[in-house]
C-alpha cells in the first residue's frame, strides 16, 4: 500500500546525516531537533502551538485530558474511523456518542451531530478521514451554539487546506480547540517508528497539554496534574524535519496518482470514485472506492491472488466493535456507517508510485469488473 524504502532511496543523504548527527550527538531525548521540528510544524501549520508527544493516540487522550471532562460526559464522533479516536474516549471513562457520516465524504455528517447533543455533551471529535476534511465551517457553528469543545483527529489529512465559507483558509487541525495527528510510517508525513503531535492555538489548553504529556509537570519534579510520559524522541523528529520539507511535493504525487486511478475507474458504473469536497484539498491518505453491485470482498481476493494491495479501511466500525458494548452502542443504528463497511476498498497510493504500477493496478481492477 506504501513504498517506504523507495521513498528514503530519494531522500537518504539527507535522512541519513540527521540520523548521525544525533546519534554523534547522544540527544536521544527532548534534543534540539525536536523544538526545532515544533517550531517547523507551527510554522507550517500556522498555528500558534504544536506540542510533539509519542503518537497519535496519546495525542487524542492528551487532547481530552486537557479538557477538564468527567466520568459520563458524552463525545459525538464517527464510529466509520480507526479504533484510536473513540478508544481513548473508554479510558478516560468518557462515553463515545456514535453518528453517521456523510456517504459521500466518509466524514462525520454535521446534521447527525445536532441531532445526538445532550445536557451531558462536551465535546465533539470530527475525523478527516482518508484525507478528506469534515465539514468543519458547520461543525464549529454547532460547537459554538451549544458551547462544545472541538477535537479534530488530523491522522490522516495533515496538509490539507481547508476553505472557510468567508474565503480564509486553514490547515486541517487548526480549526477547532485542538488538533491531533500521527506520524505512523504509513501517513503522508511519518517518521520511521511511532510518533504524533497536538496543536492548538490556545495558550491555556498549551500549557495544559505540555504538563500532561510530561507527567503532569511544569517544573521539574512539581507534578500538578495527572499525566503520562508522552515523547517525540529526538531521532524521530530529525527525521521529519526532512520530511515535513517534503510534504507538500508529496501531497502532490498523490493527487496525481488519484487523479489517474480517477480518470480510469469513470468508465465503470460499478465503482464510485473518491468525492473531493469543495470545501477543502483532499491530501488523499487513503484512495477509496465505494462498489456498487458487485462483491467487495471477492474484489479484494482477486486483487490479492494477482498481487495488487489493497485493504478494508474499515470492516468493523466502532460501534459494532465488544470493547464498546459497555456503552450500549450495540444498539446504535448507523445504516449509512453499516452500509459503507461493506463497500469501502483502498487502493495502493503513495508518493512513489510508477506508471507501470498505476496501469496494472487499473487493468487488475477492470478484469475483475468486466467477469463480473
């Protein structure tokens, strides 16, 4: 699904030499780069405060952490994404609220939100999921009205643009209170282990968040909070200062390659092409069709005995998920959520991809459609 060896082969003098150096160096942690690498993003991201931490599910439970919510309080989110989001939720003993998503986007639908707020509702954590952005300008309007915070889980989106309805732009994960993301190898900006980060442009929520992700301290050995131990360590940061130089070159190849598999897959009514909303600039994470009228799970065999990649992001949402049973979310009806875990197939994209790769790809997909 991801070429990651080939992609260092282009950048290796470059990642190599900030590896040594820190290694020469022996900063192994909160060394130089990794401030460097914040202000790096901050300045990328125009936000006022990144805070690095070890990956992105520390920085979605930091996020909440930081929040001041209690025991019961109620999160609206999608149950369509990765289990981290709504994981984090169970572990501080907050009960995840699951809505639908627009069938289109794949992005949390802003009117199901509405419908699901409660007196015990305090936040709302959208999902830019496969790098297409929520439709954030309606998700702050209803944060606003009802006074929730805003989380956005950036994972898989970090790069994207978002056009405000009143002509100013963003970055995903700027826009509401806080936003998280992760630098799993595999995302458009990943380092070579784990990694994430937490963004704000609230000076209270900063402080509170750096406290928390060093244990609770905001001087050495005074600890005023509950927190964790949540670092980017220094090897991990020098590499993506390398590759955050990168990023934008990077978005580019996918779209290009999104752009092709587009083009091609247009000729086949069995096949639903990702929508790319106006509103913003899909950075494509992931490349999803949604299949109509043919068998999505024979597609994806075929694909694997002629061995073309290809994964099910994702089969079982989190609402159907047993670790969530305690919350009566079981019962949850989500038709639209149900109906896209049966019809979701990603295809290999990533910045390294050949023509030769992109037309097998194509030609594998389109002698399965035309058998069946």
């Amino acid at each position: 699904m991801v070429d990651l060896m080939s992609q260092y082969q282009n950048i290796k003098p470059a990642i190599d030499e900030a590896i040594q150096h820190v290694i020469t160096n022996a900063q192994f942690i909160n060394g130089p780069d990794v401030s460097a690498f914040q202000q790096e993003l901050e300045a990328y991201l125009g936000v006022k405060h990144v805070i690095p931490c070890a990956n992105g599910t520390d920085a979605l439970q930091i996020a909440l952490m930081a929040l001041g919510l209690k025991a019961g309080d109620e999160i609206i989110t999608p149950s369509f994404t990765y289990i981290a989001t709504t994981e984090v939720m169970a572990l501080l003993g907050l009960k995840p609220v699951f809505v639908e998503v627009d069938i289109d986007t794949f992005c949390i639908d802003p009117s199901a939100i509405e419908a699901a707020i409660t007196s015990k509702t305090k936040a709302i954590v959208p999902v830019h999921l496969y790098g297409q952005a929520a439709n954030m300008d309606a998700i702050m309007e209803i944060a606003n009205k009802h006074n929730l915070f805003v989380v956005e889980d950036n994972a898989q989106a970090i790069g994207s643009d978002y056009y405000h309805k009143n002509g100013s732009v963003s970055k995903t994960g700027t826009i509401g209170d806080i936003g998280c993301t992760s630098f799993f190898p595999s995302k458009n900006l990943g380092c070579y282990g784990d990694g994430g980060a937490i963004c704000t442009n609230n000076d209270e929520l900063a402080a509170q968040m750096r406290m928390i992700a060093n244990h609770g301290q905001s001087k050495r050995y005074y600890h005023d909070v509950v927190g964790c131990n949540s670092r980017l360590d220094t090897i991990q940061a020098a590499i993506l200062r390398i590759k955050l130089r990168e990023l934008d070159t990077y978005i580019a190849a996918r779209r290009k390659v999104a752009d092709h598999y587009d083009a091609f897959f247009a000729q086949f009514d069995q096949l639903k092409t990702p929508v790319r909303g106006k509103e913003s600039k899909h950075v494509f994470h992931q490349y999803t069709l949604t299949v109509n009228g043919i068998n999505r799970d024979a597609l994806n065999a075929f694909l694997a005995e002629h061995e073309v990649p290809s994964m099910i992001y994702y089969p079982v949402p989190a609402h159907k998920q047993k670790m969530f049973a305690a919350f009566g979310s079981d019962a949850t009806m989500l038709p639209k959520t149900d109906w896209l875990t049966e019809r979701v197939i990603s295809l290999p994209i990533h910045t390294e991809m050949e023509q030769e790769q992109l037309d097998f790809i194509c030609s594998t997909v389109a002698k399965f459609l035309t058998k069946n």
